[in-house]
C-alpha cells in the first residue's frame, strides 16, 4: 500500500475513532460533549462515504477497516494524552 492510500485510509479511521469516542463520553456522562454534533453531522457521513467507496473501490476491505479503527483509537488517544501533557508543561 503507497502512502497516499494508507492515508486515506488511516485518517477517516481516527476520525470515526475520535467521533466514537465523542458518543461513548455523551453516554457516560449523559450530558453534552463538546463534538457530539460534529460527529454526527460530518465524521460518521463522512467516514461511511469514504470507507464504502475504498471498498468498492477494492482499496480496502472490512479487515483491514477493523485494523485501521483499531489503530486509529490508539493513535486518537496518543494524540489526546500529548495534547494533555504539552498543556501541563506549558501552564
């Protein structure tokens, strides 16, 4: 795979990661999170078009979907902890 296409694939994975993440806050605090619209409104559309089209498309399949889900919640919540961690430093 070139890198063009992983990351075409990647990014839509941390985005629906990071828009699931965003439902499963709204469901344990019950109350709004900051996102939660967002999420629904463009990342999930925006997710399902793009991962239905790399499977039509045979760029991708339902595995290697799963694969990239799971490494885009691990690299959103990476990405979360330094964002986090710079701020400590910073204030």
């Amino acid at each position: 795979m070139n890198p063009t296409t992983y990351l075409s694939v990647l990014v839509p994975g941390i985005l629906l990661a990071n828009g699931i993440g965003h439902i499963l806050q709204f469901t344990f605090f019950t109350s709004y999170v900051p996102g939660l619209l967002t999420s629904i409104l463009i990342i999930f559309p925006y997710s399902f078009f793009t991962t239905k089209f790399l499977i039509t498309e045979g760029l991708l399949t339902i595995k290697r979907f799963l694969i990239f889900l799971l490494i885009g919640f691990v690299l959103q919540a990476l990405l979360a902890f330094v964002a986090l961690y710079s701020v400590k430093l910073l204030f």
